[in-house]
C-alpha cells in the first residue's frame, strides 16, 4: 500500500565497477521495502538502467529473450522515444508492491541513439516525474559504465548508493566514482545524497575487513554506512529458487538486507 504524500524518492544503485552485487541488492532493498518487513509496506518501482537486464529477468523471472517478446515497451522506448512515457513502460513484478521498468540488451544502444538530443543527460529525469506520485520509492538499478545512461541516472536521483568490495582495487575506482558524483553535482540545483557500503564481505577475513572499513571511515566520514553484505551464497540461491534474501529459509540475509535498509532510511529522514 501507499504510504504518506510526499513525491517517491529516487535511489540511483551504482558503482562503476562491476561484479560489486548492484542487481542483487537493488531487489532485495526493493522486497525490504515493498514486503513490511520495515513495519511499513512501501510502494517501490525498480527502473533497470543496465543492458544486462538482471533485475528485470529476477522481478518478471523471465527471460532476456522473453521480456523482448512479451513486454511492449522498456527503458530504451522510454529513453529514445519521446512519446512513451514511463508509465508506458511500467508492468508488476513478481512482487507485491514492486513494480518494474524492465531492459534488454538494446539499452545498451541507449547512450548512441539519444547522443543529438537536446538534455540528453536529463531525459530520465523528466520522464520519472510523471511517476513520482505513484510511488514512495524509485530505485534506478545502474550499470558499471559511465556513458549517458549513467549520467541520466545521476541527475534523475536523489540519493546514489554504491555498494563496494573490500579489494583494494575497488577503493581506488571508489576514488573515481567520488569525482564523478562531484562533477555532477556542479551541474544540478540539490547535491545528490552518496552512501557507501561494503559487499560481499568475506567474514572470515576480520582484520583485513576492520582495516578497510577504517580507511572508508577516514576518508567517507557519515557518508559510509557500517551495516554491509556479506559473501552468503543464500543471495543467489534464493533467487534461483525464486525467493530473494527476505522470504529465503536462512534469515542471515534478510537480517542483513534489513539492518542496512534501516540505515538507509534513518539517513534519508
């Protein structure tokens, strides 16, 4: 059900890395969300920004081939044809008060056919006005890339979470990320809110995770979040058994999932 008035807010999952787990915790946040596992079931729409199409083969468990034959319009209509607006582009999900903007491999072309058009880094930011009322949250799952349907997601959002591995290669891209976030916030009215959290946290590695999250702390202060994900292989067994970590028969990750979405929302507020 709906909750409160106030215009959805919009989440941008992103890290320009890849393989940091975007896909799986922009459904679980969504199931989190949307399930009343938070006392409050929220209405969510999860836009899938990413040509891969993960969370939309995950939300619809369809295929990649399926998902082009059966629904009508996607992100690339939206995105490329001024016409279609988002709700077009809207159907359910498997999930109750989850609904989806689903992708396809085109998407990837998305960048290419919009490159003449006027604002062409705040497209998907009008189009998901027309939504804003419909929904509390709009979570923007983004591909590792930093091409133009990136940059439309970092002007459409309000807050960017970026979920990071404890490598230290992937501090160092976290460097790079910081500055693209910064050159986009010199261009829009309201700095975009950017919380990190670490992903696939190997537990047996304590030390290693302490120094790392020390190091996070010196350099990201509030905007690091202590709660984190950690490498359980429940993640993606739950949903090949078509379940996510929230309604999965070891709770270890729906503990997690919530704790952190917890954090999230006091952050928010």
């Amino acid at each position: 059900m709906r909750h409160g008035k106030r215009k959805a807010i919009k989440i941008a999952v992103y890290n320009n890395k890849g393989g940091v787990g975007k896909s799986t915790f922009t459904v679980n946040l969504a199931h989190a969300l949307s399930s009343g596992a938070l006392g409050t079931q929220y209405k969510v729409c999860v836009v899938d920004n990413d040509g891969q199409s993960n969370a939309s083969m995950i939300l619809t468990r369809k295929t990649e081939d399926e998902i082009s034959e059966t629904i009508e319009n996607t992100i690339f209509d939206m995105m490329v044809d001024e016409d279609t607006t988002a709700k077009d582009c809207i159907i359910s999900s498997v999930l109750d008060n989850v609904d989806v903007i689903c992708s396809t491999d085109d998407h990837s072309d998305t960048p290419d056919a919009i490159a003449s058009y006027v604002d062409n880094t705040r497209i998907m930011k009008e189009k998901l006005a027309s939504i804003e009322n419909d929904f509390d949250f709009i979570i923007i799952d983004c591909a590792p890339t930093r091409d133009r349907n990136i940059y439309n997601a970092l002007f459409a959002a309000d807050i960017v979470l970026s979920p990071l591995e404890t490598q230290i290669f992937s501090q160092i891209g976290l460097r790079n990320l910081l500055g693209q976030i910064a050159k986009v916030n010199k261009k829009r009215d309201t700095a975009l809110l950017h919380y990190v959290f670490l992903s696939k946290v190997d537990n047996r590695q304590k030390s290693h995770n302490i120094e790392v999250k020390n190091h996070l702390k010196e350099l990201l202060g509030d905007d690091f979040l202590d709660n984190y994900i950690s490498m359980l292989s429940l993640y993606s067994k739950s949903f090949e058994e078509e379940k996510t970590a929230i309604n999965y028969s070891d709770d270890k990750g729906k503990i997690e999932i919530i704790n952190l979405t917890k954090t999230i929302l006091n952050k928010i507020n």
